[in-house]
C-alpha cells in the first residue's frame, strides 16, 4: 500500500543517521485512510527530537507538531512565524485566502461561482 511504502522510505532514511529529514507533501498521493498512519510516523519521529523541513497541505498535523510555520506564495515567503500565528492568526490576506479555501473547500465553490455570475453580469 502507499501508507506502507511512506513508512519503508521513511525507515530507509533513518537507517542512514540523518540530522534533517525533507518531506515534500508525504501523505498527498495517499488514500484518505492511510493518512494518519504516516502522519503518526512523523509525530513520533517530532517527539524524538528529529529536525524535519515538510511541505504539506495538512494544516492540523502542521499546526500540533511544527515550531515554525513558513507560509510561500509563488517562490516567495509570504509569511513566518509559529504555527498558531501563521495559521491560528495569519496577517497576511494571501494567507487567510489560502487557509480558507484549504479549510472550507466548500467556500471555494462558493467563490467560484460568486465569480462565475458576476462576470456574466458585467458582460
């Protein structure tokens, strides 16, 4: 399974005795119902002190196991600073419209559509 292939990869990298692990969205191509398991590797991996840099779109785990939260827009950092700020309290309005749609996908067919009629209604 994927969830059992992230974890083997994951053994893999530790059986080399790194100082910093990279992940690059770990659990995206997974099924939903593999999530937690490799999410929960990772945790274990934050409570053993293991130093990981990991991009993801899973904001929960994000917000519970990082330090820091960096926020990037287009290459650019938009946005830095604890999990409960940068996600809890962003300042930035590109953040709050990514955390929102992320969070609510349902708003972003709202906008969407909001979009859609008030371009037909400018024409």
């Amino acid at each position: 399974s994927g969830g059992q292939q992230q974890r083997v990869a994951i053994a893999r990298a530790l059986a080399m005795g790194p100082e910093v692990m990279l992940f690059d969205e770990p659990t995206s191509a997974l099924d939903p119902e593999l999530v937690g398991d490799v999410l929960a590797v990772m945790r274990m991996l934050a409570r053993e002190g293991m130093t990981m840099m990991v991009v993801t779109h899973e904001m929960t785990f994000a917000r519970e196991v990082a330090d820091r939260v960096v926020f990037m827009d287009g290459g650019v950092i938009v946005e830095d600073g604890s999990p409960d700020r940068v996600i809890g309290d962003p300042q930035h309005e590109r953040t709050r419209h990514f955390l929102s749609r992320l969070l609510d996908p349902a708003m972003a067919e709202v906008e969407e559509e909001t979009s859609d009629r008030v371009g037909k209604s400018e024409r």
